[in-house]
C-alpha cells in the first residue's frame, strides 16, 4: 500500500509504504500519548500518560485541568517516544495528530505539537478523526483489510460503520441520547461506584445473574440505539429497595447483559443485511469482557471478529499512526483547525 504526501516547505513528494515510520500524538481527553509505528501495523514505541488519577476526585474529567496537565506532559511524552524506538525526527516519514472530535484544550497541545513537528523536520502532516483512529487500532498486528462492519463504542459514541474500502465508510446506525460508556458511568453511579464506574461495573457484573432483571431495551431504528431509558430503568431499580441491601452484582450483570444483547444483535443484523463476513470492535468500551465475548462468539456462525489488544482500546497514539497510515479521509492542511463534537 503505497500513498503520496507532500512536505510542507518544499513540497516534495514523500512516499507512505509498508516500510515507512509515522509518529502520531493524540491528546483528544485525558491522555497524552505519542507513538511510532511502522507500515501501520508494526509499533515500535507506544507512551501514554494517563490523567486518570487527577480526575478521580472530580468523578470525571474536568477539561481545564486535563489541557493543563497535556502540556506538562506533551514534551517528556515526545521524547520518551523517539527513546523507546531508537529514531530520530530525520527518520519519521510523517507526523500524525488528532483533529477530533475531543475536548478542544486537549486536543489543541497535541495537534500543535504535531504541526511544529512536521514543520521543524519537513515532513508530511496528516491529521486524523479521532473515532477513525479507534477503529484502526485493529490493524496492529493483524492482517485484517476492509471490508467489515465496525462496532464504536466509547465514552462518548456508539456507532454501526460500514467500511467498504479505506477511502469508504458510512455510519449507518448510532446512539440518539447516550453512549455505552456514559451509560456505563452513570449507572455506576446510581449505584456507589466511583469515577472510572465502567470497569469497575464490568468486574461486579461479572460475579452476578445478567437474568435476575429484566431491563428495557428501546426500540429505535434499525441500526440505532437508546439508553437513556435503560439507566432509568436502573434508577428506578435502585430506588425500589429502599434502603435495603442491593444486589449490587446482579444489577450490574443485568445492565451488562441487556446492553451487550441489544449492541450485538443490531451488528449481527448489519452483517447479514450487507453480507459481511468480517466484524471489528473498536473504542474505549471494546475492552468490556461482555460485548467483547459476544461479539467474539459470532464467530462460531462463521464471521471472523477482531478486537484490539487492551492497551490500545483506550486512548493511544499508534492507533492514529495506524489511522493516518491506512484510511484516505485524513487532513493534510496545516492550518486544519480541532473540532470538538463529530
């Protein structure tokens, strides 16, 4: 796969192959991570420093603190990268960063921090979706090629992606009020849990009866989804025990199973409508042991599933080094601007 990408100054023509170096930044929320990876599947170093911690005491994540904190961190991220692979600045093909969607701050220090990048060493500047981004973390170490039905689910979106080719996808099913992943928080909420709820919920549900209750599922479009009933439906669960002890587990198993039931169904439906024979779990929540079971267990009527490895479900950079390396609908426009919603 052999793509065209000019410098900035001189406008040499840089050819992007299987053999090519891509150093990517993402800093879309309260991650700063920079990564290299090679021919878009091979990482040579991937850091991530994580605000987690900070924002603990908040119960989520207060922006100004965590555009703060990527600037203290940006500089000792970048040079931690070029340490970790063993490369200089001169032996990086092109320079990746997320554009969006993401919080502005944030993503401000790391698309910066690209730009001056690819200025100061005359390379390409690819900018990158950060959705887009998620999606290709399944590229890394895997031979996987389009076309597939991709399953995004995050903090902040939860899509149905039809990708055709890497210069062809179409979201044709999402979220019409909450994600998965404020799902997830929320209701780790309405039960005690504290901030990051979604994992923590996932370790309870794993010990409880996803059968003790039965929990709505909305009945939206085809490929689309709702679940703000559902977390009502929790509160008002939560309420009826008055003071007496819950069964914390078997609600937790319960929400996870209704939510995991009604993602996988409305992907098996794609798969079978478009004929598909791949599926690709993508985004922060791919990492919860339920929807990622399910979706694995299509296998066994004859689709082949992939998922990424833990650390790159969440936020990283060598998944938009592998984003800009393989998808056609980056941004190559310097003076391209952050944008905050998708």
């Amino acid at each position: 796969m052999n793509k065209v990408k000019n410098t900035l100054f001189s406008n040499k023509p840089v050819t992007i192959n299987k053999d090519s170096l891509i150093m990517a930044i993402e800093s879309s929320c309260d991650e700063t991570a920079c990564a290299i990876v090679k021919g878009g599947r091979e990482v040579l170093a991937n850091v991530v420093a994580s605000q987690i911690k900070i924002h603990e005491e908040y119960g989520g994540v207060i922006p100004e603190i965590a555009a703060r904190e990527h600037l203290e961190a940006i500089n000792v991220v970048i040079d931690e990268t070029f340490k970790q692979a063993g490369v200089t600045g001169n032996d990086i093909s092109a320079f990746a960063g997320t554009v969006g969607p993401g919080l502005v701050g944030c993503l401000l220090v790391g698309l910066n921090a690209t730009k001056t990048l690819a200025l100061a060493y005359d390379k390409p500047f690819i900018g990158v979706n950060h959705l887009n981004a998620h999606i290709a973390a399944n590229f890394i170490d895997t031979n996987l090629e389009p076309p597939f039905i991709s399953l995004l689910v995050s903090g902040g979106h939860t899509q149905i992606i039809k990708v055709s080719s890497y210069s062809d996808m179409e979201i044709i099913g999402e979220t019409i009020d909450d994600a998965v992943g404020e799902a997830y928080d929320k209701v780790a909420r309405l039960i005690g849990l504290p901030y990051p709820g979604g994992p923590k919920l996932d370790k309870l549900a794993q010990e409880g009866n996803p059968f003790a209750f039965k929990l709505p599922e909305a009945k939206v479009g085809e490929y689309d989804f709702s679940f703000s009933g559902l977390k009502t439906a929790v509160l008002r669960l939560v309420k009826s025990f008055n003071g007496k002890e819950m069964p914390v587990n078997d609600i937790c198993a319960s929400f996870q199973e209704c939510v995991s039931s009604t993602l996988v169904k409305k992907v098996r439906k794609a798969l079978e409508t478009y004929n598909y024979k791949q599926v690709v779990l993508a985004g922060g929540v791919a990492a919860n042991s339920e929807i990622r079971k399910k979706i694995f267990d299509l296998e066994k009527d004859g689709y082949k599933a992939y998922a990424p490895i833990m650390k790159y479900c969440t936020d990283n950079a060598s998944m938009v080094a592998s984003s800009a390396f393989f998808f056609d609908n980056t941004f190559d426009n310097i003076n391209v601007e952050v944008f905050s919603r998708a």
